[in-house]
C-alpha cells in the first residue's frame, strides 16, 4: 500500500461510511435484485479490500466456504504489487484490470491502434514477436479496455478515487470525464457471467476524493460557472440560495465560505451528468471529514432511468442544504460508536486475512 491512503484503511471514519453507506446501501439494491441476479461490484479496492469482503460476509457477493472466488467484482489497481495480491485473493478469472481506472475508460485509439478494432484483432496483434515495447503496452491498454467496458453494466460502481476530483491542470477533468464515460456505459445492455444480456434499470455511485483549498483555479472557476448558470435557470435555486444568506454572487460565495461553496456545487456536476443521459438521480448520502491538511467528501448516488429536469433542480436543493450531509467527526475507538466499528472491522479483517493465509499473502495487522 504505497500511497498514502494506505494507513486509514483501518480508521473508525473510514469504516463508519462503509458500515453506515455502503453497506446499507448495496443491501437495498441486492433486495431489489434477488432472486434474479447477483449483485454486480466495480471498486478501486486497494490493497486491504475491506468492501469487499465487508460485502461478501453479508452475502451480498457470491463466495465459496474460504471466501475465495469471490464473484461478479471487478476492480482497478495499478500498484504493481497489489494487483497481484488482490487477484488471488478473490481467486476470479478476469475479474482484475492492472491500471488506473481513469486510463482504461477514456482509452483513445492513437494512429497504431486504429488499425486493431476488435478484441479478437488486438489480441491476433499482441501475438507479433516483433512489436515495440511501447505498441505493445498500447495495445495491452486497449485489450483491457475491451475487457473492461463488456464487463458493463453494474449495479454499485464503488469509486474512491484516493485522489482530488479536480487533479492539476491539464488533466483537471480526467475524473470527470471518467464518470461521464461511466455512466454513458452504464446504459447499453451488456452481459451476465454467463453470457446472458442484462440491463440495469437503477444503480448506486459513491465517489470519494480528496478536498482542500489548493484546488486547481480551473476547478473553481468552472463550479462558479455551473452555480452561476443553475442561479440564472432555475428560479427555486436562486431563492434559496438567497434565503440561505450566502451570496448570489458565485466568486464571493467561493471566497468566502470555500469549503460550503465546494460542498454546495460539486455534486451538481455528477447531476448533471445523469440527468444529461435520462438518469433520474437521487442523493441518497453525502458524506464528509477531516484528515491532517485536508478533507474527504463522499458522494452516494442513486441513479434510475428516465430522468427528468424537475428532479435535477431538486437535487440540486438539497445539495444546498447543510442539513443533506453527514459530518463524521474523529470517534475515539474506545467509545460506544467506536468499539462497535472496531469490533466489526475486526471480524471483516478476521475473514479477510484467513482468506490471506490460504493463499500464501501476508495479513494485515489488527485494526
């Protein structure tokens, strides 16, 4: 785990949004589903893959007695050394794609490429002895990028970026468009395990990433953008933001309460983004807390087809609304919430590192 959200895989904050979002909101999607189908899983687990095997000891993900073939996840991980680990660990056939997730989803053929259009004709192309290191990687990118985007459609899309929304410029947009790319494939027909057509009629995205007031002046300026034009469309919107006493104007409201005005408008953009591909979108929680210099946010959506504009202006009110987030403060492990927490991840950590034994891994340390 060689980046630095490696060390909070075991913090009571952390655990607190996935026992009091994630899980609970994946056990409403899997009731709807059974007995149809299985729950279908994209995460960018990491290492410890707590969610997962949170997931699995619910039932939620198919497993055998060992908690090994863990089904119907898929995951991105570009650490060398952890994709392997997180590979045998859920013991899955292609279930594991080894690069960023961002790089997969917004694959763009380059001239060499181009003249691979199918999967089965990359992989005839992978087979030349003669290619150059980099076509090689190039087309390896592109075999994954087949592999992952027939593994389409999911029914809880788990994306902790680890990272800021809004990298540094020039690739400011790369997570956004990322879930732009996501959501455009969520809609199509794929295709089961077993290679039946399946559709998805209602999905959660949770997306989690970092906050702090060094965010690239293109981040903001485009959330001033998006607040201005929502204040100038929608006249709901405009009255409450002036009966909410911040200021009409979007770059004073920006200087002067940053945090709120980040809180306030950036859900606007994964709204629009559903409500521009005919997704009616709800949030269902939004979440948030501290870290030494800087802050997480994590935004849980339920998307369902046939969106209309009425909805988006809703959602955009509540997003508004300081009393629409949930403020997770440092919990101290011996108190009642944290010994409860603690005690859980204890067990998910139990399961999850005698699946770690069986298969030669090292565990991790207690919680």
């Amino acid at each position: 785990m060689p980046h630095e959200f490696g060390r909070w895989w075991n913090c009571p904050k952390k655990h607190f949004k996935r026992t009091e979002s994630w899980l609970p909101r994946a056990q409403q999607i899997a009731a709807a589903l059974h007995p149809r189908r299985p729950l279908r899983y994209l995460t960018l687990c990491a290492r410890p893959m707590i969610d997962v095997f949170m997931l699995a000891r619910a039932a939620l993900l198919e497993h055998d007695e060992n908690f090994g073939h863990i089904s119907d996840v898929v995951f991105c991980e570009s650490d060398p050394e952890d994709y392997p680990e997180i590979t045998e660990m859920l013991e899955m056939e292609g279930a594991g794609f080894p690069s960023k997730l961002e790089e997969l989803v917004l694959f763009a053929d380059d001239d060499f490429t181009r003249g691979f259009p199918d999967l089965t004709s990359v992989k005839l192309g992978l087979d030349d002895d003669l290619l150059s290191d980099a076509h090689r990687d190039r087309l390896k990118l592109k075999e994954q990028f087949f592999e992952l985007t027939r593994k389409f459609p999911f029914d809880f899309l788990n994306l902790d970026f680890c990272g800021y929304y809004y990298p540094t410029p020039p690739s400011v947009l790369e997570i956004n468009n990322t879930v732009k790319r996501i959501v455009d494939l969520q809609g199509p027909e794929g295709v089961d395990l077993d290679g039946k057509p399946l559709t998805v009629s209602r999905f959660v995205l949770s997306i989690t990433c970092k906050f702090d007031e060094r965010l690239p002046e293109d981040a903001f300026t485009r959330l001033e953008e998006i607040v201005t034009a929502n204040a100038r469309d929608y006249q709901r919107y405009r009255e409450a933001i002036q009966e909410s006493n911040r200021p009409l104007d979007s770059h004073q409201w920006r200087t002067n309460e940053t945090y709120d005005f980040f809180l306030s408008s950036w859900p606007k953009e994964i709204l629009r983004i559903a409500a521009d591909r005919g997704w009616n979108t709800e949030i269902l929680d939004y979440l948030h807390y501290e870290r030494p210099g800087y802050r997480i946010v994590c935004l849980v959506v339920g998307l369902e087809r046939h969106g209309k504009d009425e909805q988006y202006v809703d959602e955009c009110l509540r997003a508004l609304d300081p009393a629409t987030r949930i403020f997770v403060d440092e919990i101290a492990r011996d108190s009642e919430i944290g010994t409860r927490l603690l005690a859980d991840l204890q067990e998910i950590v139990a399961i999850r590192n005698e699946r770690a034994r069986s298969v030669g891994r090292p565990p991790l340390p207690e919680p």
